[in-house]
C-alpha cells in the first residue's frame, strides 16, 4: 500500500523521484512505472504540489485540479511506495521565499517569454524537492522539453548529486499529447487541439529536406487549424536546439526539438518531438 506524507521530516530518501502537481494520468503512471523499474528494490516517492511560484497571476492557479486521492490510487497501480503532498506552508513556511533560482537567459525564450517568471519558480521548487526526497534518480516528461533542459542544466550547474532521466511523451490514440489541462478541454476544443500533434508529424516527415523544411510544413497545418472552431491560436512553432534553448538556424546539425504552443478554447498547450538532423555532404 502507497504511504501518503504530508511532512517533509517523515519522508524516507528515496531512489527515485517522480515531481508532478497531481490530477495523475496515464502519462505520470509511465514515468512511475520508468521509475520503477530503474529503481529496483528502492523506493519510489511521487510528489504532488501544486507550486504557486510557476503559475502567472493571469493563470490557472485557482482551477488547476486537485484530486489527491485519485492521484495516490494512480501512483499505487503503477508502482510508487510514497507520495508526497505536503502543503503550501510545509514547501514555503516563510511564505513566497525571497530566495530563488534563477533560470537566466534559458529560462527567457519560448515558454519563458510566454509565462515571465514560470520557470524561476519551477527551478526553485524542484530544487527544493531534491534536497526534501534526496533522490539518486529524478524522472520527468519529454513533454515540457524545454522545463526538462532547464532541470538538467540546474542539476549540472550547481551540482545537484542526482541523475534526470527523461521519459518519452505518452499521447492518447488520437494522437494530443497527454496533459492535466487536457480536462479543460469540450468536445469540439478537443478535436481542434489534434492540429499540434499533426503539425509535429508534418514536420517529421519533411525532415529530410532540413530544419527550415520542417517548421515549415510544421507550420501550415497550424495555419489551416487557426480558422476552425475553436480555432488554434498558435503561440509558437519553432526547431530549437535542445543544448541550450535558442532557436536552431538553417545550417543546424544534430538533435532538435520541434516545438508548438498554441492555445485552443483558451486552454494553453504544449507539444514537441526530438528530431535529428544529419550534417551537410
């Protein structure tokens, strides 16, 4: 049976870490199971908190879902022995702490230009949750690629003693990449936000003819998708080196991210795929 701890001096260290902020899906169950089985015999701890410093004051903070004891059920199924909840005076007893990481340039371009300030609270509360479930191994989603880069980065930068481990996106059959804020949408916003997973595998089949190629065929479904209804309000297509989140040019060579965020009946999502481009002959 999964232990449910609300107080940081209760909780054992773990092998391996999986951070969420709850309302669990199929997505969160793999990367548990991930860190299941990387984790052997030790133990899995899954947080839930929801952190305040990441959401905007135009943002979802007061809607974001809660379903505790749906999450904890989750998390049992697919292998976790704890889950951490603690609440907001628990990870913050002084209040919003004055002291923070800063996610710097990196933390500035695509999700960071959109959402100012989204990922020097992000960085501050998974710092926080290393040093409260002392992990070996933390596992997130491919998912929030450029959230993924940044912890990495933290990580190496300020030489946190644990290893990231990135887990492959999970999408639903219709191909919309699995996200908590998937629940906002109705029936005809969810047909409309298929656009991004297409426009993501446009731009992989054009690959072949090189970067510029590929946002391009990237992005005309996006256009086609800005006239339906709901239409797609699209944020951002863009071909992004993943070393250190700028955009790649014409002549790049390597791995990739192929990037899309866009809002849909005024749900923001994101999505991505890697791709790998080859060099010159």
């Amino acid at each position: 049976m999964t232990a449910t701890v609300r107080h940081a001096r209760d909780l054992p260290p773990a092998a391996a870490v999986v951070m969420t902020m709850g309302a669990l899906h199929e997505g969160h169950a793999e990367l548990i199971r991930v860190a299941r089985a990387r984790a052997g015999d030790g133990q899995v701890t899954v947080t839930v908190f929801v952190n305040p410093l990441q959401f905007g004051p135009a943002e979802d903070l007061d809607r974001y879902p809660r379903t505790l004891d749906a999450d904890v059920k989750l998390a049992e199924e697919a292998g976790a022995d704890v889950v951490f909840a603690p609440d907001v005076t628990e990870v913050y007893p002084g209040g919003r702490p004055q002291v923070r990481i800063s996610a710097g340039p990196m933390g500035e371009r695509f999700e960071g230009a959109s959402r100012p300030g989204h990922f020097d609270g992000m960085l501050t509360v998974v710092a926080k949750m290393l040093h409260l479930t002392r992990p070996r191994v933390a596992f997130f989603g491919e998912k929030d690629a450029q959230q993924l880069a940044l912890i990495r980065r933290m990580v190496r930068d300020l030489d946190f003693p644990v290893e990231i481990v990135g887990v492959p996106t999970v999408r639903e059959g219709d191909g919309v990449a699995l996200s908590s804020r998937n629940r906002y949408l109705d029936d005809a916003a969810r047909v409309s936000a298929r656009a991004l997973s297409r426009a993501l595998a446009a731009g992989r089949e054009a690959a072949a003819r090189g970067p510029q190629a590929a946002v391009g065929a990237a992005r005309a479904v996006l256009d086609h998708a800005a006239v339906t209804e709901p239409p797609v309000a699209l944020d951002y297509v863009a071909l992004i080196d993943p070393a250190d989140f700028t955009e790649a040019g014409p002549a790049h060579t390597g791995p990739a991210v192929l990037a899309v965020a866009a809002k849909v009946g005024g749900t923001r999502l994101i999505d991505n795929i890697p791709l790998e481009f080859g060099a010159p002959e």
